[in-house]
C-alpha cells in the first residue's frame, strides 16, 4: 500500500465495519461512540463476523493485530484536523445530541473531507444535486441547524449497502454481517479528495485474509463513481423495503415486507427509481429490482429504522418524508409512500406523547 491515512468514524456499530476494513488494509481509524462501547473497544477490539462465498459458516475478523489500527473514542476526545477523513456512521437523530453536535462543527470548522455512510444523505450532500430545494427538505431532518456550517464540496454520501446487525447474545463490539455487499462511494468535489477515496478503495481490494492456511478475498469491498446519483440508489431499497416494515398491523421483516405483495414493491421501487432518474441519475446508477428482491430474501428481520421506531423513540431517520418531499418538487407522488408516510408519522406521534411528563 503506497500510503496509510488517518480515519475518524462517528459511529462504532456500522461505522467498525467500514473501520475494521479499512484497519485490515493498513489505515489507522477511530471510532467515536459511547465510554463503554470505546472502553471494549480499546481493550478487546472489534469482531466483524462475515459470511464468504464459497465457504461453509462465518469467518471473523478480529481488529487486534491487523496491519492497522482501530482505536475508539468519545467526541470531547477527537480532534478532526488531525485526520485525512472523517466518515459519518451514526443514525441521523444522533447528529444533535449533545457532545456529537460540538464534534460535528468542529469538523465542518477543520474542513476535513466527510464520507457519509448514513441511510439518510446529510443534507449538506443534497446541495451537491441538481434540481433539489434543499431548504424544503429540512423538515426531514431532526436538527437541520447541524448541516449548515459543512462545505458541499467536502460532502460526499457513500450507500450503505452491506447489511449487519449486532447479535443480542453478543458484547456491543460484536458485528455479524448478513447480506455482504460493497459501499459504493460517490466522488468528491475535488480531485484531491476523490483520490483518498480511489486508495482506500485500492487498499481494501488487495486485502487477503489468513483464514485455515490460505489467503483469501473478502467481501465488502469500497468502490468509488463519478455520479452523485449512484449512493441514491439506496432510496428505491428503503421505499420498498425498510420502510414498508411498518404496517397498519405492526413490525414485519424487509423479507416479508418486499415478498408479500411483489408486485407493490416493484411499483414504488420502480417510482423511486424514475424520480432519481428525473433529477439526473443515469439508469446504469441504479439498482435492477430483481436484484434487490433477491437480496431481500435473506434480510429476515425488521429495519433498524422500523425497530427503532416500535421501540419508542422520539426521532428516527425520516427517508420516507425526504423521497416524498423531494418528489413532490418534481410532480410526483405516489400512494403506498405517502400511506408509509402516514404511518411513521402517527407512531411517531404516539411515542412522543409517550414521553410526555
């Protein structure tokens, strides 16, 4: 590798399997997240458990003893000017809350380049699109105020793709990954910055691992496009999937959600698919739905999004309001978004009736 960088994650439940990737080919990163979860972190490092073509069970990966580093921290501790990235891993909501938000204007006041690895583009990244009203769209944000001091050129959104979760029965520095597919970053404004992005992306493709006595490829690559519009093929997976797990009757799995009426999903797949292609996306940005609804299939429990709302928060990643917001700006609209809509709203309400003193 022709050269190491220092990587700073907000976030140490998805963001430690970007970190350990990037520690696996050489680069040093931290993880900022809560004193317990950085605590064990420090002293027992992070375990990705991944499944691997070809191969029977799970190979794990352990983040002591790889050719680079991976440390964690709280967010008095960071200081983002000493890093060469800063990659966002945390649920939207999260932004505002106290000690994150400090963090967040020190690094929009460092102008570090940020990678976002969110559901939910920042809306800093929004301005980086043509055809979008990026102050029509704040209300789909939890604390917009957070964005507005970040440099779009120094903004980049990267779709999470890979799906993990961490097991219950496991310590929080535990991370298994279900469906292991690659990040797929959109370029940076500059050329400088898209070239940290081209030799993270060099570094993770030469990495083999040591499993059994030989070297093997492992998946979860980082690939790096041209078009702002590729991260946005995300949207048409979270319409049909993620979201729809919220139901008139209750939670359901992206699975069920995805396979219970195919033909729905395959309507507001395919709607969300035409609005991002209205803003400017080619179709070769986007995602076939074939592919998708298999993948699907292994995707047996419910969204983050979709358990963090039946588990009483206040506040979740509002992806469903933000595609419904900026298709109106372009005429469109579309029934079972603004049902799904509908129903995140009035559990939202309730929970926060719920906390109500």
């Amino acid at each position: 590798m022709s050269k190491s960088y220092r990587i700073l994650i907000l976030g140490a439940s998805y963001g430690s399997l970007l970190g350990t990737k990037l520690a696996l080919a050489g680069h040093s990163v931290d993880l900022v997240c809560l004193p317990a979860e950085a605590e064990l972190i420090n002293r027992e490092g992070a375990v990705i458990r991944t499944p691997v073509k070809g191969r029977e069970g799970l190979v794990e990966i352990r983040s002591k003893g790889l050719p680079g580093k991976l440390g964690a921290l709280g967010p008095a501790q960071a200081d983002p000017g000493s890093y060469d990235l800063v990659a966002l891993a945390m649920q939207e909501p999260q932004y505002g809350s106290a000690g994150v938000r400090e963090l967040m204007a020190r690094v929009a006041s460092a102008r570090v380049p940020c990678m976002s690895i969110m559901n939910m583009p920042p809306l800093t990244y929004l301005k980086r699109l043509p055809e979008v009203d990026v102050a029509a769209c704040r209300a789909s944000y939890t604390e917009p105020t957070v964005w507005d001091a970040f440099d779009p050129a120094l903004m980049t959104l990267c779709s999470p793709d890979p799906q993990a979760f961490r097991p219950p029965q496991e310590k929080v520095n535990v991370l298994q990954v279900r469906l292991p597919t690659n990040f797929k970053a959109a370029r940076f404004a500059s050329d400088a910055h898209t070239q940290i992005l081209r030799d993270l992306e060099a570094s993770v493709m030469a990495v083999r691992f040591a499993v059994g006595g030989e070297r093997i490829e492992l998946p979860v690559k980082l690939h790096v496009h041209e078009s702002v519009f590729v991260p946005l093929a995300k949207w048409s997976m979270l319409m049909a999937g993620n979201y729809r797990c919220v139901t008139a009757a209750g939670i359901r799995s992206i699975r069920d959600a995805v396979h219970t009426d195919l033909a729905a999903s395959r309507s507001i797949y395919e709607w969300v698919v035409a609005l991002c292609e209205k803003m400017g996306a080619a179709p070769a940005d986007m995602v076939p739905f074939e592919k998708y609804a298999n993948a699907a299939l292994s995707l047996v429990t419910p969204s983050s999004a979709a358990r963090t709302l039946y588990a009483g928060a206040a506040h979740i990643e509002r992806d469903d309001l933000l595609v419904q917001t900026i298709g109106a700006q372009h005429g469109m609209h579309n029934a079972v978004l603004d049902e799904v809509v509908r129903l995140v709203e009035a559990q939202l309400a309730l929970n926060r009736k719920d906390k109500e003193p």
